[in-house]
C-alpha cells in the first residue's frame, strides 16, 4: 500500500543556519537562501549566456496549429534535451549531490536508468495533465523517496531533496527545457504567447513543496530569477564525469549504449545554453550550431503531419499507467 508521508516545516526548509556570532544581528538564527533577495538584485549574466537562441521562425498569431500551453510541449521530441536538462539541474551542486549520493538505490538514475526514467515522466505527465488528487498521492510518494535523500558528514556540500530552494531550480530548468524544444519544434513565441506558456506551466514547481509565490509571477520576472540563479552553476569534476557517463549511457546495455551515444551526444550539447558548455568545458563549433538548428527546422515541418496521439502518445500511456497503479493502491514509484 501506499502509505501517507507528512512532511514537516523543518524538513521542508531545511538549509544553512546563520550562526548566532554573526555580524548582521537581524540575520542571526535565520536560515539562508542561496539566492539574493530578487527584488534588489542586479543579474551579472544575460539571458543570451543563459539560454538557447532559438533559430526558427516566429509563430502567427492566428495559425490554427499553434498551440501555447505546456501540455502541447509533451512531444515526444521534446526527450531529445531530456539528458541536457538533467546536466542543467546538476549545475547547482546541492542537486548534483543530492542525486549522485542518493541511498534511494531503487530509483538511483545509474542504477535502475528505465525506472527512474519512467517515475521522472510520470512526474511530469502528473504535474500538467493530473487531477488534485493524483498530484497530491504523487507528492506523497516522492516524500517517502526524498526523506532520504540528505547530506552526510562527508557530503562536499550541505542539501536535502525538501529543500523548496533546490526543487525550485530543478522546475525552473524543466520549464525552461520545455520552452525551448516547444518553439524549436513550432517556432518562436511572441511576448503574450510565451507568458501565456509560461503560466501554464505553475505545476511543475508547485506539485511537490514550492509554494506558488516562490514561482515567478511573470515571464519577465522569470528571466532575472534565472539570470540570477545561472550564477551559482558549477561543476566539479566528479559532476562533470557523472555527466558524461549519463550522456555516454553507461547505464545501460553497450548493445543498445553504442549506436545512440554519438546522436545523444549531439543532441545534448546542441541543448545546452552556452553558459553551461562553457562550464562543462563541451565543445560546440558554428557547423554544430547549424547542423542543430537545420535538424530542428526538419523535424518541426514534419511533426506538423503527425496526429497527436502519436506525438503525445508516451504520455497518456504514463498517465494510465499512473491511474492503474493508483486504482489498485500499487507502488507509484
């Protein structure tokens, strides 16, 4: 059965304490975050370091094919970033840590590739097109994972997985990840489309425990959290290598490993931002840079010819997956 987790308040805001001897007597006792206050900060990088240039064109307003919320951004192409995103959110090292020291050997993304590929697709097919109820028995399970998952002594930097600062980030980069494959694959969206994309897309960091006032209220406003966050990125070496056995697909069979490697290969860097190349020392000539965007300009005219079902069919077989595990109280993940 799946049993109810109650999180508590200390659980959810754990992070660094200030010590008491410290010289700002308001700060004292306060836990703190790893971001300055947004408000009053002024981002160093620019959103062309931080993100993709999107070389296809801008979308008509009026084309009955465009489509501007997250759920029409689960298309099966939009996996071909799948391992860029996860090299993103492991730029903050309390993330990278806390999955490669992870003691949940059941869902270790080294150890058991298929199920944790399964359980991170069902979490985002839950967030968008799941019901209340599904999303709160999601949240439940991934508490009972997450309890787990916390620094030791010997841990090089300090986390836990119920911290809303680090599980902001990571939604902030799926966000991002779906945005970015969404225009490549139909094209740029104005001003109103992306803010349209952008609010639809709340549940991604609000399913598990960031509040919605934590969520940026606009898309501008989401710019200069990222700017600002894309500050803390780094990765040392024992980052950098988990990366590249990830992308190299270590963790699974060479038979199926050898003739995917140089195409994922591609694909990843090709969907890294050029700050996160440069701090992953990756790679990436202009002639790479228009292979990428004349592969995304094909497979967008021809996904234009595909019926949904068959673009969007890996997600609705996860969500009735999902449903039939909940229905017969089995192990959700």
């Amino acid at each position: 059965m799946t049993s109810v987790v109650r999180v508590s308040a200390d659980e959810i805001d754990t992070g660094q304490v200030i010590p008491e001897e410290s010289a700002d007597p308001a700060a004292r006792g306060k836990r703190k975050s790893y971001l300055p206050d947004l408000t009053t900060a002024v981002p160093v990088l620019t959103t062309g370091q931080t993100r993709l240039t999107v070389a296809t064109p801008e979308r008509r307003p009026n084309e009955a094919y465009v489509r501007t919320e997250i759920e029409d951004a689960y298309d099966f192409w939009a996996a071909a970033g799948s391992a860029a995103n996860v090299a993103m959110q492991l730029g903050w090292p309390e993330v990278a840590y806390g999955v490669m020291e992870s003691k949940v050997d059941s869902g270790a993304l080294m150890k058991h590739p298929w199920k944790r590929l399964r359980t991170t697709e069902q979490y985002l097919a839950v967030a968008i097109m799941g019901t209340d109820e599904e999303r709160a028995a999601y949240r439940e399970a991934i508490n009972t994972a997450h309890r787990h998952v916390r620094s030791t002594e010997s841990s090089p930097v300090k986390y836990n997985a119920f911290n809303r600062e680090l599980q902001m980030w990571v939604a902030a980069c799926l966000f991002v990840g779906f945005e970015d494959t969404h225009q490549l694959l139909h094209g740029r969206m104005n001003p109103e489309q992306a803010e349209q994309f952008y609010r639809s897309a709340t549940p991604l960091a609000t399913t598990l425990q960031v509040t919605e006032d934590m969520w940026p209220a606009t898309r501008v406003e989401f710019d200069k959290y990222w700017n600002v966050a894309c500050e803390r990125i780094t990765y040392d070496e024992t980052q950098k290598k988990f990366i590249n056995d990830l992308v190299d697909l270590r963790m699974i069979t060479p038979l199926l490993a050898y003739p995917l490697r140089g195409l994922l290969r591609f694909l990843t860097i090709g969907s890294l931002p050029p700050l996160f190349r440069e701090k992953l020392e990756l790679r990436w000539r202009p002639i790479d840079q228009r292979r990428y965007d004349n592969l995304f300009l094909f497979v967008g005219f021809v996904n234009r010819f595909l019926p949904r079902p068959l673009r969007f069919g890996g997600f609705y077989l996860i969500m009735r997956d999902l449903r039939r595990r909940i229905r017969k109280d089995q192990a959700l993940i």
